[in-house]
C-alpha cells in the first residue's frame, strides 16, 4: 500500500505509453517508472521503480485451456493397436491426429517406430497392454494370423465391454471368430477401409470404408464409443458404407479378389513401360505397382478365407479360355478360306442362292408343303 505522501509527490502529468505491438508472442512487455521520494540510503541511490508487466499466456487456472482439455479427453478414445506392420502403422497415425491415445502391440519390436511416429508406449506383452484397460483393441494383423493372436489375447485383464474391431480384407471370417472366441460382453465392429497406404498416401477423400456393427450393447456410452471411432474415418473424408459381413465378401470377390489376381498375373507376365504406353497400358502398371507391394499371405487369405474366391477363379479361367477360343477360331477360318477359298466360295454361294430362291407353289402354297399335305391325305 502506499502512503498518502507518495501521492503528493506524483508529478502532475505522466507521459502517455504507446500500446504494445500485436504481432508478437509472447507480447513485449511494457513498462514505465514512478519516482517515489525515498530517504537516501546505501542502496536506493535513486528513485525507486516500479515496473507494470502484461502476462497473457495460457496459466494452468486458464479456464478456455481447461476447457479444451476436457474437451479432448471426452472425444479421445485409448486404442490398442495389436499388429504395427504397414498397414497398422498407416492407421496408428491417423489415430493420433484426431487425439486418441494409442497402446501398441506387435510381435516384432517397433518400439523406436512408436516413440517416433506417435510419442507413445509400445507393449512386448500382451498382459501390460491390457493391464491399462483400452476402450478400443484394434485388430490389424494378417489374415493367416488372426486366429492365433486372438485366442492370446488374455480377456479377462480387460473391460468386459470392451469394443474389439478388425480391418481384414475379408469379413465373415473375423465375424465367426470374434462371436466364437469373445466374452458375450464384449462389443463386436467388422470393418474393412478400402484403401492402404499406397492409394491412400495424399488423400482419403471420397475413399469407401465398410463397416458392420456385429454386436454393440444399448448403453448411450457403448453406442457413442463406436461413433466416435468411426468419426477417425468420417473426419478424414471417407464414403462411410455400412454392410453385412457377408454382403462384403460377396463384393469384394468380385472387385478385390479379381484385381488382385490380374496384378499378379501381369507381374508375372513381366509387363515393362515403353517409350510409347497408352493410358491403357499405364492402368496396367499401376494396378501391377498397387498389387506387388502386397504379400502373398494377404492374397493367399482373399482366396482361402473368402468362400466367393474360388468360383471367381473359375470365372476368369473360363473367361481366359473362351477368348483363347474366339482368337483361334477366327485364325482357322481365314487359314481355311486362304487353303480351299475357290471351291467353297462356290459352294456358299450356291447354297444363299437356293436359299434366297422364290419358292414355286401349287395351290398357293409352297411346292414342299404341298407334297407334305398331300402325303398326309394319302396316309388317311
């Protein structure tokens, strides 16, 4: 407090402060001095000064900063990604932009990939991952290895209404896993996007994404945990496409199963650019670039874990061979017109001419009708 002698000795007019640039932060702090009439001593040697400071930085009692940290852990989930290959990884990022917080799991050790990529922990056990109760246990394994890695998951370490999501390229076989293997208390989402880190690299814009709601519980909080992981999806600008697991492999026999098996066997082909590739030809190499990335294992369970494989299989045998047929029988009838072209010539032409003749009748009607009838009356 000061006293009523420091007002009296104020001066009359205190020079004006210009205000504080805006354009920079923190802000420059401004300040100005009040002489104060002090008795002289060893260490006032002059007038005191008293230095007014701004502070307009977020303090931890910031009530917008509180709010938004609320906000956020409302929003966030804890997922726990079990498999970090490329495609787990391609995931696990996306997760983190939308500020979920990730536990990771995968047989190898990705524990640098982790720190670096999402600033979280990695897991060699599967016990310590569970031990902190995820909301969310995604699935992102091969399809060969599914089985395995669920039967190892230890259930009973988790929420008994924990949400379990799988995104294998095929859907009724991770559907009658998931009702075979899992506590009746936990909710099921099959989901399969649509894309990978290839088609997917700059954008997921417009890029379809499946999902099947198996088994979810009527609680609000169950129902709203699903929304928000496909919100992940949703934000990101995917066509969100709910479907039946066995709608889905149905389809994606169809188109992915096909695709697939004609990169493979163009790869194998040796298809190679050229100085003059059409766009045809272009479409070509990169649907060999998008499927030789991919291992064998991944095509090995499209058709071994879809039941529609095989008979698209079938189809494209059949298909191959029927062309093969059409090419062949073409090249025979030229050779077969160069080798004896005078002598049939003669005889096709015969044989329109009689065809194309009027017919000579007798009693109006044609001469072989007419022999016909009068057959049948003989035999009466």
């Amino acid at each position: 407090m000061f006293s009523t002698a420091f007002l009296t000795n104020l001066p009359k007019t205190i020079p004006s402060l210009p205000p504080p640039p805006l354009h920079s932060f923190p802000p420059i702090v401004p300040s100005f001095s009040l002489p104060l009439s002090s008795p002289k001593s060893r260490h006032h040697q002059g007038p005191l000064r008293h230095v007014i400071r701004a502070i307009d930085a977020a303090q931890p009692f910031d009530y917008e900063s509180q709010l938004h940290t609320q906000y956020v852990k409302s929003t966030s989930l804890k997922i726990a990604v079990i498999g970090f290959g490329n495609f787990g990884q391609f995931l696990a990022k996306a997760f983190a932009r939308h500020h979920h917080t990730l536990l990771v799991h995968s047989r190898s050790d990705h524990s640098p990939a982790v720190r670096q990529q999402l600033n979280g922990p990695f897991f060699a056990d599967l016990n310590d991952l569970c031990e902190l109760h995820p909301d969310v246990v995604l699935l992102s394994t091969s399809i060969l290895s599914t089985e395995s890695v669920l039967k190892s998951i230890p259930f009973q370490r988790l929420k008994r209404s924990t949400l379990f999501v799988d995104v294998l390229s095929v859907k009724e076989f991770p559907r009658n896993l998931f009702l075979k293997y899992l506590p009746q208390d936990f909710d099921i989402l099959c989901t399969h996007p649509m894309f990978g880190p290839e088609s997917a690299k700059s954008s997921w814009e417009n890029l379809p994404f499946m999902y099947d709601k198996v088994r979810i519980g009527n609680d609000e909080e169950r129902i709203k945990r699903v929304d928000k992981f496909l919100d992940v999806f949703a934000k990101e600008g995917c066509r969100m496409v709910e479907m039946s697991c066995f709608d889905h492999d149905k389809y994606a026999a169809g188109s992915q199963f096909v695709t697939h098996t004609m990169g493979r066997v163009l790869e194998r082909f040796g298809v190679e650019s050229s100085p003059i590739n059409t766009k045809g030809y272009e479409t070509l190499l990169d649907l060999v670039d998008n499927t030789k990335g991919d291992s064998f294992d991944l095509y090995y369970g499209l058709f071994m874990y879809n039941k529609n494989s095989l008979e698209q299989l079938q189809r494209l045998e059949m298909a191959f061979e029927s062309i093969k047929q059409q090419l062949f029988g073409q090249m025979f009838r030229v050779y077969r017109k160069e080798l004896f072209g005078s002598a049939e010539e003669g005889e096709e032409e015969e044989r329109i001419r009689l065809l194309s003749a009027p017919k000579e009748t007798q009693n109006g009607a044609p001469v072989e009708q007419a022999s016909v009838d009068s057959e049948r009356l003989e035999g009466s």
